[in-house]
C-alpha cells in the first residue's frame, strides 16, 4: 500500500506533509506535489498533516486515477526534502471543484 495525492493539492501546494516524510518520496511539481509510490513506506503520517485532505491510501476507491499520476511524476519532477510555504492563493483554492481538468501543469517545481 502506497499514500497518493490527489488533485486537491493543485493551486494549494500546503508542504506540512513534507516536512513529516521520514523517507523523503514527495516531489515537487508546479502547482502541486505527488508521492513516489515505490518509494513510500506508508508509515501515513503525511495524511493527517495534510490541512485539505489531499492525501489519501491507495485503498480507496478514488485513489486509482491519482496512483500513475503520482508515478509518473514522481519520476519527472525535483525531490522536496523540506517545507515551503504554500502558494499565494491556496487558500482561494483549496474548496475548488475540477482542479486537475482546470488547473493542473506538468511542469516540474524548483525542489530543494
């Protein structure tokens, strides 16, 4: 089992979860981060750190879609070892519908 992250994240980019990571498998896109599946030990203590709830087990029905999302970016984009602060506007987005279909970019972030 693996912890995946969802399109919530998207125009938020909260790092409380990174800074909990004890194997440092979260990535770091533009206006979002993804979990390395094969990297995650789910030891879940980044769900709960999470303040939007964008992080989910892989065992639940939702997590599929988000699963080779999270993989296949994980793969592209920079470690983030370290916490930052959120995007400006994460507070204004953080209820919105349709992130992924909306907003997401597969452009990589900065990392470390």
């Amino acid at each position: 089992m693996t912890f995946v992250v969802t399109d919530l994240c998207i125009k938020c980019k909260y790092t409380d979860c990174v800074e909990v990571c004890p194997v440092d498998c979260f990535y770091e896109g533009e206006n979002m981060l993804v979990i390395h599946p094969d990297e995650c030990i789910d030891c879940g203590v980044c769900e709960p750190e999470c303040p939007i709830e964008a992080i989910i087990p892989d065992t639940e029905a939702e997590a599929d879609k988000w699963l080779e999302l999270n993989r296949k970016y994980a793969e592209e984009w920079p470690v983030l070892t370290r916490q930052k602060d959120p995007l400006p506007d994460a507070d204004k987005y953080k209820d919105t519908p349709n992130k992924y279909e909306d907003f997401f970019s597969p452009t990589p972030g900065e990392g470390d």
